[in-house]
C-alpha cells in the first residue's frame, strides 16, 4: 500500500515538472513591434480605425510617445531600440556630417547610412542575438547595418517597392519558422502615413486613407497570429506625429546668410545643423542668424543639455532650432516644400508626440506614468530578457 502511494506520488509530480516545463516553453516570450511613421498621437481618435482603435482601448500603458529631439525618423528609431539620445548613440538627424571629418551622412544615401561607425550604442538586436535569441527586423533604421558586428538573424535591405502587405507576410513567415529558428523579437516599419502627412498635410483625406491602410494590415496580422500555438505580444509605435505647414510662416535662410564653400548646411524645416570654416565666419554667421524671428540659435557649446543632441564629433558648429509653427526653407525657391512637418522640440510642440499601444500576455511589471522613445529599449528588454 505505501509503496502504491509513493508510486502515485512520484507519478503525479513528475506529471506536474512535465507540465510546468510545458507550459513555460509555451511561454516563452513573443514580440512583433510595428512602427508607422509619422503617425500623430491623435489619428486614432480623429479617424477611427478599428483595429488600432482596439488595440489602444485593452493597453494599459500611456498612448502617447514623446519622441526625443530632433523629433526626426532615424533618431528616434535608433533611441527606441537602443535607450539612449543622439547625444550618446551619434544619429543627430536624418541627415549631418562629422563635424571634424567632414565626412557626410544621409538617410538616402545608401553607402554612407550603412557605415557602422556613425552609429555608437547598440541596439537591442545585438544584446538578444549575443545572447542565442533570433531576432527579425524589415526595415527598421540600422537594422541592415552591421552593428557591434551582429546583424538580426532575418532582416532585408531597405527597399521600398516590397508591398506593405509583403511585409505582413513574412512577419507571418518568420513567426511560422520552427521553434529553434523563429524570432522572438520581430521589428517592421511602414512609411506611409509619413509620407502623406509630408506631402498633403496631418488633416487630410490622403493621410486618413494610409491610417486605414495600415490599420487593415495589422488587422490581417492579428488574424495570423491566432493560428499561431504559442502568445505573440503586439507593440506599436511610432517615433513622431506631424505638424500643419502654413504659407504665411516660412522663414527663408537665404535671407539672414551667404551660401558659400566654407558652409556646410544639413538639415531642413525645424531644424539645421551649420559646419562652418573659420571662426571669423562662423561669427558672422552666428550674428546673422541671431537676426532671424522665431528661431533658437546655438553654438555648439551653448546648445542646452536637456537637448541631448550635442554628440561630440557629429554635432555642428551651429545649430539652428525652428520654433513651431514655422518652417525654415534653405531659399524662395526651394521645391521641397511639405504641407506637414515635424522635427520640433517635443516638449514645446504637443503635435510631435506619437503613439504607444502594448497587448500581450507577457507585458506586467512595467509601469511608466508617461512614455519616452527611450523607454521603449527597457520595455522590450522587460519581456524578452
């Protein structure tokens, strides 16, 4: 009888160790992030779209994102996946130059974007796979550069003709792979609603048209992912909203400074960084400037510490900050000319702010009263570490 008892005993706990070990490999920690460019804290309740209408009623985090400064595309992606500012990770914009070099960096210029070099912090992809967890990224910024000597274990150069609907697809892939091989984090970017608020304005029907558009993906993704038999975490974000452009407030820096070789002028809109030879002319520039309404303008050591964008070699001799809601043109005729803009210090431009939405099983622990681009690299780091 005792020895029956002691049978069933060890039975049972094995069976229980057998299902505790189950159900924690079930566990284990899913997360696709989205981010949509551009997408305005406030587009979910001025057009509605169900599925992200959804999504941010069951999260209970802050819904908006204060981007860091400038509030432009690459710095904050590379904030967000990283935790730290331009100041310490060296992407100050979409566009600068290495202030002792003079080397150039531009998001479009595929050659100069993929040095590794310009980019000092590393992002999380490299501390998961450094670590044995696979991760994925389609077009997240940095995440085709070989960074820290690591890139993801799945990622694509940036190319713009795949579909929006390609990209849902191997997301759907990549979470289809086997256990050993799928990642546990996933990273997608679309670019669409950015665009369109460039292009037309944040109020207009174009811009409510790309909401739909990218909602109906996400959609379509949470239709996936319930055949998958492990929990995903679904995050979305967005490292910036946008701005109306009004014709009666543009400045123009043709009017206040001469264009010559020894300035070196990167930037556009809210924000310009200045690389001038010679301290005579950097004087000159600087008084000149200093003449120009509704700007801030800095020498490099005099840019406030709270801006967290003076990186030692990238930053310029100049900067010049574009107060809202007006917009700096290089001259009168210069065709890129936007109907949305944005770039502005988050703190004195409310329409900056983006969007945070967290569903998932694995998301308790992290408790934040508001939500900053950095915050976003401990949040991920919470679950999947």
């Amino acid at each position: 009888m005792i020895l029956r008892v002691i049978l069933f005993i060890s039975f049972f706990s094995a069976l229980c160790i057998q299902t505790l070990f189950a159900e924690t490999v079930a566990e284990k920690p899913y997360v696709i992030m989205i981010s949509i460019d551009g997408y305005r804290h406030d587009y979910t309740q001025i057009y509605q779209p169900p599925n992200l209408l959804k999504i941010s009623q069951k999260s209970h985090f802050p819904h908006r994102l204060k981007p860091i400064y400038p509030s432009k595309t690459f710095p904050n992606h590379i904030s967000q996946i990283t935790g730290k500012y331009p100041v310490d990770h060296g992407i100050i914009g979409n566009t600068f130059f290495n202030r002792l070099t003079k080397e150039p960096y531009a998001i479009s210029n595929e050659i100069q974007k993929s040095q590794a070099h310009w980019y000092q912090s590393p992002p999380i992809w490299v501390e998961l796979e450094n670590i044995g967890i696979k991760t994925a990224s389609l077009f997240w910024p940095g995440s085709d550069v070989n960074l820290f000597g690591t890139y993801p274990s799945y990622y694509k150069k940036y190319d713009k003709s795949l579909s929006n609907k390609d990209r849902i697809m191997l997301a759907h892939k990549w979470f289809s792979l086997e256990e050993e091989v799928r990642p546990q984090l996933v990273l997608l970017y679309f670019s669409q609603v950015d665009s369109m608020g460039h292009k037309y304005g944040p109020a207009s029907p174009q811009v409510e048209q790309a909401v739909g558009e990218i909602d109906a993906l996400i959609g379509d993704l949470q239709n996936m992912m319930k055949s998958y038999s492990f929990p995903v975490n679904l995050v979305v974000v967005s490292d910036h909203g946008m701005k109306e452009v009004v014709e009666d407030k543009i400045i123009y820096l043709e009017d206040y400074i001469n264009f010559d070789e020894k300035i070196k002028i990167s930037g556009s809109g809210s924000v310009f960084y200045l690389y001038v030879d010679g301290d005579m002319r950097k004087k000159e520039v600087y008084e000149n400037l200093k003449k120009c309404p509704h700007v801030n303008v800095f020498y490099r050591e005099n840019i406030p510490l709270d801006y967290k964008v003076n990186h030692t070699e990238h930053m310029s001799d100049i900067m010049i900050e574009v107060l809202s809601p007006y917009y700096m043109a290089r001259t009168k005729n210069d065709s890129h000319r936007p109907k949305g803009e944005h770039g502005y210090h988050p703190k004195k431009e409310q329409d900056m702010d983006g969007i945070f939405y967290a569903v998932g099983k694995h998301l308790s622990g992290f408790e934040r009263k508001s939500m900053e681009a950095t915050d976003i690299y401990y949040f991920l780091k919470k679950i999947l570490f």
